[in-house]
C-alpha cells in the first residue's frame, strides 16, 4: 500500500515513514504542499497523510482544492479542538489525528480507510478469537460454534462491530429488539447474562462487561 | 460603604437639627426673648411653630421626597446595566457598560471598569494565543519523540509511551484552560448537558478502568444544563475519574454522578480527600497518590481552575461521600 506523507518537519516525515513500513506500507514524504502536488502527479497513491500547517499554505484549504476521486486523507496534526476536527473533516478529511500519535493507530486507522470505500462488508465479524458470520447469525470462538439465541446473538454482533467502545444501552436495544416490542427495564440484563454464560461455557468468560448507566462493553479477546 | 438614601436622610436630619437652633435663636433675639422684659412665652411659642416649625418640615419632606425619587431612578439604571452585565456573563460574552444608559456622573467609574474589563479581555486573549502557539509548538517535537520510541524495542517502548500520552494531555488542558478563560475568543461558550458529559466521559474511560480491574459506572440525580465549553469540562472530569481510578483498589467501584442541579460528582473507593488535602493539591498541583506511574501533576489544579472559569469550585465530597466535586454557582434553565 503506498501512502504520501505531507509534513513539513523533516525529522517527523522521515521516522513516520520508517515506522508505517515497518508495518508494510511504502512511504514516500513531501515536505510542501507543491511537492504534495508533483508527486500526485506523478504516481497514484492509497492514501495521503497530512499535516496542516505548511510553509506554502493551510493544508485545509489544500484538501477543499483537490479532486473528488482523491485517494482517502489521513489528517495528522497538532490542532487538537472539536472546532478544528469538524473543519478538518469537513473539508474533506476521511479521518483526523491528533499529534503525537501513536504509529500502530496511524497504521490502523489507515487500514481502515483503504478498507472503507467500494470493499464489500467482510463476510465475517473478527474480534479475537471470536468470530461473527452475520448473514448466517452464527458465532464462534476458536473455531467451536456458540449456541445463541437471537437477541444474545444480535447483543454479541452489536459488540462485536465496536470493540474497544462502550455501546450505549439505547443502541443495543435498537439493535436487538423491534420498534413495537415493549422493552422490560432488566430485558437486556438477562439477555446479557445468557450471552455471558454461552460464552463462558465456551472459554470465553469474562469478557462482556456493563458500564452501568451507560451500557455494554466487550473487553479484549484473547487470540 | 453605607448606602447613598441613609447618607441623604443623615444630610436632612442634620441640616433640620442646626437649621432648627439657627432660626429658633434669631426668632429669639428678634422678638427680645433674651432681653429683661421678654415677650409672653404662649405668644413666642405660636410664632416660633407659625415661622419656624412649620416652612422647616414642609421644605425638608419635600426636599426628603424628591431626593428619594432621584436616587431611585438612578440606582434602576445601574440596576438594569448590572442586570445586562450578568446576562453577558451567562452567555459567556465580553461586556462594556453602556455609558449612554448611565447617569453622567458615574461615567468616570464606568469608563474605568470597561477599560479595566478590556485589559483583562486583551490578557486572555494573549493567554490562549500563546498557549495554542506553546501547545504547537510543543506537539511537534512530542511526535517526533512518540516515532522514535517506535523504534526501540515494544516492551521498552510502552511505559514512556504512556509518559509521552500523558505530557500531551497536560498540554491539551493547559490550551483548554486558557481557552475556558477567554469566553470572547473562538471557542464559544455553549450550553453543556452535565448527563451527557458525565455518559461521555464513562464511555471513554470505563474500558481502561475495566482492564485494570476496576468498575466505572455512571448514575443521573436530575443534573441541570450549564453554558461553558464543553471539551474543557470534560477534561476537567477526566481528570477527576483518572485520579480516582488511582485511588480505588482493584476490585472497586467509581462512580460518576451528575446533579442534583448544576454539579458532578466522582465518587471514589478510596480514602476521599479532606478539604485541608484538597486545598494543599489545588494550591500545589501535587499529585493525590504521589505515585511514580503516569499522570501528570497539575491535573488536579488544572480541573480547579477549569472550573473556576465556569463560575464552579473543585471540593471533596466528605464527610458523606468520599470523592471530588465540581459544583457550579449558575445553571440554565431546563429545557422544555
């Protein structure tokens, strides 16, 4: 995958591209927005990483400038305010970082990007060892099939698409029940506690957690 | 200072006490009061109540009357310009005392406050340009250190990675402060939902809290709306739940409560500080645990001062409860 990294700070630009191919992306770095300019004229990339203040220009205003069909951009700057992100986005960012960043994140979410537009969804929900087939609403973990019902099901799906977050009790329960079901107020505990105690009967105990007040969250899945 | 009526009323009691002996000793020498063959006391007496008494109270009720009246309408003038001040400073907006609704007498005063309001608004203003600049600037190299540690071995890596993480939040906070304390400047003051924020903030924190083996829970007790800025105030509770994460054993439960009203509360596991202990972190910036393990010392500071520029105050919640507080002295009105 070849990324162009646009950062003025020499130093930066050349320990970023070290520290993306370490993580098999090849890295070539443009230090203005002009050079940004000639190497996209030259060669296509997968994706662009930039900073926004340049010495020849804001990079918000470069980004406004480019063509619809541009490759995904990765915003990876020092301005930092929710006022900012939304500029930046708004201008036409993909995503946007704050500096420092860590580089497994920037490679992450750089999969991310090349992964979103036109790719069809993945046939399978991954997190760990845990697997998810949504069309056959089939879980498994390490390869053993979990007998769920289907509210534990969708609740293990509705995780599973945000792992590391907490998902809002009001998400899950629109994920899992119909808009004229009547919701008792302790239903979505016990479809928790039965998915809780499938997983656990499979090995995999321990891992859906409430936030109580805020809703569910599954924690890091062992390989 | 006393107030400008009860000044007025002593002024007239005064002048009716001396006026009074004046007139009453002319009245006397007129009439020969005080020679050997004084006039009949009753005759004296009916034209001391006919040509003194009498004209005396008559001007100083009226003069009492009107004096009354003026400083009225003056003081509803600087009540309605105080009653604008207040309502700017909810909305969180610079202010200048309209001289034009002011009696011109206290235009002196008046003029030296908006000068004073505007060389305070000028010194925020610097303030958070130079924060954002120090912040910049202190980013860059920042990441070019995050990039090196990259390079060392992982295990190596990950504890200074987690000091590089927690040198750049303290940067966040210092810009957020500085920006808290500029409400004219380009962050604008909005109304923040303090369920929301406290919600958000447990989201964010709660897988953290979760694989250190901690529970982090969130509860609502009717919180009201305040007008701030609302990522200063969240990393002013992120600040409160980091610490007192570090205070709750493993095992133990934080708890995140907004309201009753215009506060939240970070209810601890821990030992819960005593107001002379927080007042010594506040003042110090010293770190509760005074651990050797990430974090960075001036949070706790920091939260109080974020909170201080929206009219709040950082306290313990003992001895009910063990944990921090923000409580705010101003709330909106509940929406509909």
């Amino acid at each position: 995958m070849r990324v162009l990294i646009i950062e003025d700070n020499e130093r930066l630009s050349l320990l970023l591209a070290e520290g993306l191919a370490r993580r098999g992306f090849s890295c070539d770095a443009a230090g203005s927005l002009a050079e940004a300019d000639d190497f996209l004229a030259v060669t296509g990339y997968d994706a662009l990483v930039l900073d926004l203040g340049l010495p020849d220009g804001d990079g918000v205003d470069w980004l406004r400038a480019l063509t619809a069909d541009h490759a995904p951009v990765l915003v990876l700057t020092a301005r930092a305010s929710i006022g900012e992100r939304v500029t930046g986005l708004d201008a036409g960012a993909d995503d946007y970082m704050v500096k420092p960043a860590d580089p497994d994140e920037i490679a992450a979410r750089l999969r991310a990007l090349l992964r979103r537009p036109g790719t069809r969804e993945p046939a399978r929900i991954e997190v760990g060892a845990l697997q998810f087939d949504p069309a056959g609403r089939e879980a498994r973990f390490r390869n053993t099939p979990l007998r769920l019902g289907r509210r534990e099901a969708a609740l293990l799906e509705t995780l599973m698409r945000r792992p590391g977050a907490v998902v809002p009790r009001e998400a899950i329960e629109n994920a899992i029940y119909s808009w004229d079901e009547t919701v008792s107020a302790n239903a979505l505990e016990a479809v928790a506690s039965r998915l809780r105690r499938r997983l656990a009967e499979a090995g995999a105990g321990g891992l859906v957690h409430v936030v109580r007040g805020v809703g569910y969250y599954l924690g890091e899945v062992a390989e | 200072m006393t107030s400008l009526r009860r000044m007025l009323l002593s002024g007239f009691a005064i002048v009716a006490v001396l006026g009074t002996v004046v007139l009453l000793i002319l009245v006397g020498l007129e009439y020969g009061f005080f020679s050997s063959t004084p006039p009949p006391l009753d005759a004296t007496l009916a034209e001391i109540v006919d040509h003194v008494l009498i004209p005396l109270l008559v001007f100083i009720g009226l003069s009492v009357i009107g004096s009354i009246l003026v400083i009225r309408a003056a003081t509803r003038r600087l009540e309605d310009v105080a009653a604008l001040a207040n309502e700017a400073s909810a909305r969180g907006e610079p202010f200048r005392a309209p001289l034009e609704a002011l009696p011109r007498e206290i235009h002196p005063f008046a003029e030296a406050v908006n000068r004073l309001t505007a060389r305070l608004e000028r010194h925020a203003r610097q303030q958070e340009a130079f924060a954002a600049d120090a912040a910049h600037e202190l980013k860059t190299p920042l990441s070019v250190l995050a990039l090196e540690l990259d390079r060392l071995p992982r295990e190596d890596a990950a504890p200074l990675k987690v000091q590089v993480q927690a040198l750049s939040e303290l940067i966040d906070q210092l810009l957020l402060l500085a920006r808290s304390n500029n409400p004219g400047g380009q962050a604008r003051q909005v109304p923040v939902d303090l369920d929301a924020l406290g919600q958000r903030v447990v989201a964010d924190m709660a897988p953290r809290a979760i694989h250190d083996g901690k529970s982090l829970s969130y509860e609502t007790a009717g919180a009201a709306r305040i007008c701030g800025l609302e990522e200063a105030l969240a990393s002013a509770l992120r600040t409160l739940v980091d610490n007192a994460l570090r205070e709750t054993p493993a095992g133990g439960e934080v708890v995140v409560r907004a309201g009753p009203g215009p506060q939240i509360a970070v209810l601890d596991g821990g030992a819960g500080l005593d107001v002379a202990a927080l007042e010594r972190f506040k003042a110090r910036g010293v770190r509760a645990d005074q651990g050797a393990t990430g974090g960075a010392g001036l949070g706790l500071a920091i939260a109080d001062r974020i909170a201080e520029a929206h009219e709040g105050e950082l306290e313990t919640c003992r001895p009910q409860e063990t944990g921090l507080r923000i409580r705010f002295t101003r709330s909106l009105p509940p929406q509909d």
